[in-house]
C-alpha cells in the first residue's frame, strides 16, 4: 500500500485560495498510476429552432375551456380563421392551447371546429 502526505498550493482563481493538504491512500504506487487528461468543457450545443404548431378555428364560434371536456367551464371564445398555439394533445384528442393573450384551455378537436394548421 503506497501513502503520499504532500501540501500542494491551490493556484485557482477562487476568491478564497491558499494551500490544500493531500493526504492519499493507493493500492498501487504514482508511478504506476497513468495520469488522467483533464479536457475542457465543450461549450453547449446551440438549441435548434422548434416548429410550432398552430390551430386553426374552422368553427365559426368554439368554447375554449378549462379541461378536455365538453362539461367543463368556459373560459373563453374563439372565432373562424383564429389561429392558437398548440401546447398539446389530449390523450382524447382535445387540443390544449394558448389563446393570444396568454391564456390555456382546451379546445375539441372536432374538424369541425378546429385542425392543426
């Protein structure tokens, strides 16, 4: 079993620097250590640009409304030609959109009402 006990001086550019104590326990040792390089970090990947989706209302007046049902309260009313952000899916088919000021609800799926554009 190899021991190094060394102080090595910490040259980081940290606010708070100074010297650091090694104290390792090896089963083999340094020199038969292989040293390990150290690379520098890639910068991030740039993100690529998303297609958004739209919905168009092809309704001439659609409920938009708080769940993904025809029961639920509604928030609000879109006209023919209107075109919403699609967020998502419902798992029964209901778009779930952003409205232009910001607002979410769901909207049916119906072509007769409203398609992905």
């Amino acid at each position: 079993m190899y021991v190094s006990d060394e102080w090595r001086e910490d040259k980081s550019r940290n606010p708070v620097y100074g010297w650091q104590r090694l104290y390792i326990i090896e089963s083999k040792p340094e020199e038969y250590r292989k040293p390990k390089r150290i690379e520098k970090a890639e910068p991030d990947a740039p993100i690529a640009p998303v297609e958004i989706q739209t919905v168009e209302i092809t309704g001439e007046i659609v409920n938009v409304r708080t769940q993904p049902k025809s029961s639920s309260a509604k928030i609000a009313t879109v006209s023919k030609g209107q075109r919403l952000i699609l967020v998502a899916v419902a798992p029964n088919g209901w778009f779930q959109a952003e409205l232009l000021d910001g607002t979410i609800g769901y909207i049916t799926s119906n072509p007769k009402f409203a398609k992905i554009a």
